[in-house]
C-alpha cells in the first residue's frame, strides 16, 4: 500500500468516526429567538447553542451579576444581610422596573436582594452598588473585573440594572458561565431568593417575572430580562433527579415566547441526554509516578465533580483512559496537571478532561533526586 493510499484511508477512517459520533447526537430544537444556549450544570458541556457569542444587550439579566457581588460581600462580611444601606435620590430616579424604596429611607439588604431578584427592582440595584462600591460607576468596574475573573470573555458592563447603554452587552455563552457561578459559588443563596415566586415591599406585592415557577415545579430558578433592544430573555434553571439544566433564551418576542422556548429547551436536554458521574470531588482516580520527589507517586484527580452527558442510552457505553504527564518532576504543587482523562463513548473520542494533582509532593534530598537521575540515565 502506497503512502498516499495509507494517509487517505487514515484521513477517512478519523471521518467516518467523527461522522458517526456526531449521528449520535439528538437533534436541537429550533428556537424562536435571537440567541440560545443550554447547559448541563455537572459536566459544563453546552448541549445546544444557537450564536452564543454574538453581543447582545442583557437587560435585566444583567442582575444576575448585581446579585453575585452582593452575595460576595456577605461572605467577605463587607455586607450583612440585616444591615440597612440609604436609598440616593439618584436611586429613588432610576427609570424602569421598581421595588418601590423611598428616597433618604434605610432599607435592610435581605429586603434589597429580594427587590433585584423578585421584583427585578432597578432602584434596588442602584441602592446595592452604591453601598457596596460607594457609586454605580465604581460598582460597575467591579463587574467588569469579575467578568474578566469568571472567563466571561465578551461582556461588558456600565451599570448595576441592564438599562440601556450602547456599551452595556453580553451574550449567552457568557451569561451561563455568571449563572452557572452563581448556582456553584453560593448555592444556599441561590435556593433561598432564586424560587421564591412573589414579594411585597412597602404595601406593594409583585410577582416573580419567571413564569416557568408556576408551570415546571424543577424550575428553581432565575432571572428575566426586557427592553425595547433585547427583547424578552430568560435564564432558567431546572433540576431532574442528580441533573441540572441551565438554559438561556435571548431575543425572543413575548414574554409568552421566552416561557415557552426555554421550556422547550429544557425538556429536550433532559429527555435527550443522560448524565454518568465518573469521579467525585477529590476522588484519587490513580496514582501516577514522580521523579525526584519526597515520594515517588503523587495521588491524581479532579478538582470538582466530573459528569458528562451522553445521549440517551450510551450511558453505559461510557469508556475511560488515563494518560500520564510524561516524566513528572517534583516539585508537583497540589492543583498542578499531571495527566488527561480520555472519555470515549461507544468507542469513539467524546472528550479529553485535566487530571490535577490532589497533593503536593516536595523535592527529595540530593542522594533521592541523585538515584532517579540515574534511573533515568538508564531508561
């Protein structure tokens, strides 16, 4: 067999498996929206995903960051939740959706939380950023920051609310990254304020915009947006047993149709795929070795759960191969990569997943680094 007739039956061979993987894979809905993306939370695979990084104006969704730096302050206790911040008069102004705060009044940041995630309430927003960062505009460049931080790598933001502003934008890749953070990094949080499907503030009940927490009981979660320019926009979140599917819908035409299409997406990902966990948190997935070290294998695993998602019915076609930093050196720090996890399915190629050092291991002394460099002469 020639070269040449060797290299175009490889080429077609690496065709045909990549062809016949991709045959497996169920076929998307078609939305009635601008842009979409759907997420399985435990694995971080995007399921579906129409234009996820063409820039779009978030609206309300923006809120979705207010919240995360909120709930950052709590936990760094710059914030308490029984603290009471001033309501400016720039803020009592702010335009849009209202929680209704008065101006020169104290209210209690649980109640705030409550107006930005229930009410969508922008004055609430503005009353938030202003005690956290001392303004709206030095709270917006701590959004930036945290964007950037979250690998959100197409956003840009100039205030606390999503009101309008040519420099204002995201898109959907990135707001599931900032959704999928918010449910990972304060999940107590999420639970408490995300479901919640009504709030009164000063004598004045309003519902949660979130129309699917009154249709889907797994939807828990989370936040609507509109304006004239982004339309109608919903991120929504639903768990199914072990699942969790994060969808967003941007640009769609009615409040109607973002219920209905995020619906529609949700339903498909958990009727289509399967989620397989393969490794926990910390689990020791093998013991790989290490040269020059204080000892001579260092434990290897994940730094968080590993899930992915396979069609249905491939859950148990599920295969897993393990390859090896070649000649890893100590000192290894704990979180280093020291390997690749090869997951294939049906024995096809699914995906390639870091394998992090679970534990530090130092240098050995000069004699213990002096017979592995011998060893190593000899291999």
């Amino acid at each position: 067999m020639s070269l040449f007739h060797k290299a175009f039956v490889l080429v077609f061979s690496l065709f045909f498996a990549t062809q016949t993987l991709a045959q497996l894979q169920p076929v998307p809905p078609s939305l009635a929206a601008k842009s979409w993306l759907l997420l399985e939370v435990g694995s971080g695979q995007i399921l579906s995903a129409e234009k996820p990084d063409e820039q779009l104006d978030p609206a309300s969704l923006t809120k979705l960051m207010t919240a995360y730096l909120t709930f950052s302050a709590l936990r760094q206790k710059t914030l308490a939740l029984e603290q009471t911040l001033p309501v400016s008069e720039k803020a009592w102004r702010t335009g849009g959706s209202k929680m209704f705060v008065r101006v020169g009044h104290q209210v209690a940041v649980d109640d705030l939380i409550k107006g930005v995630i229930v009410q969508s309430g922008n004055d609430a927003c503005v009353v938030l950023a202003e005690g956290i960062a001392g303004s709206e505009e030095n709270f917006a460049q701590m959004m930036n920051r945290e964007a950037q931080r979250l690998g959100m790598k197409n956003s840009s933001f100039r205030n606390a609310t999503g009101l309008p502003d040519p420099q204002h934008y995201t898109t959907a890749r990135d707001l599931s990254i900032l959704a999928a953070a918010l449910i990972r990094d304060f999940p107590e949080e999420y639970r408490r304020y995300y479901s919640l499907k009504e709030y009164s503030y000063n004598n004045i009940k309003q519902p949660n915009r979130n129309r699917l927490l009154w249709i889907d009981p797994t939807v828990d979660g989370m936040k609507t947006g509109h304006t004239e320019a982004a339309g109608y926009c919903l991120i929504s979140s639903a768990q199914r047993g072990p699942r969790r599917l994060l969808s967003v819908v941007l640009g769609t035409a009615s409040d109607a149709a973002r219920t209905s299409e995020s619906q529609k997406l949700l339903n498909w990902g958990f009727l289509s795929y399967d989620a397989r966990a393969l490794y926990t948190k910390g689990q020791t997935v093998s013991a790989l070795p290490v040269w020059k070290g204080a000892q001579n294998q260092v434990k290897g695993g994940f730094a968080s759960d590993l899930t992915v998602a396979v069609p249905k019915g491939l859950a148990d076609k599920i295969s897993v191969q393990l390859l090896p930093q070649q000649t890893l050196m100590a000192p290894v720090r704990a979180g280093q990569m020291i390997g690749t996890l090869k997951v294939s399915v049906d024995g096809k190629a699914f995906g390639d997943y870091p394998v992090i050092a679970l534990e530090a291991v130092p240098e050995a002394g000069l004699i213990g680094r002096a017979i592995d460099t011998v060893k190593l002469w000899l291999n």
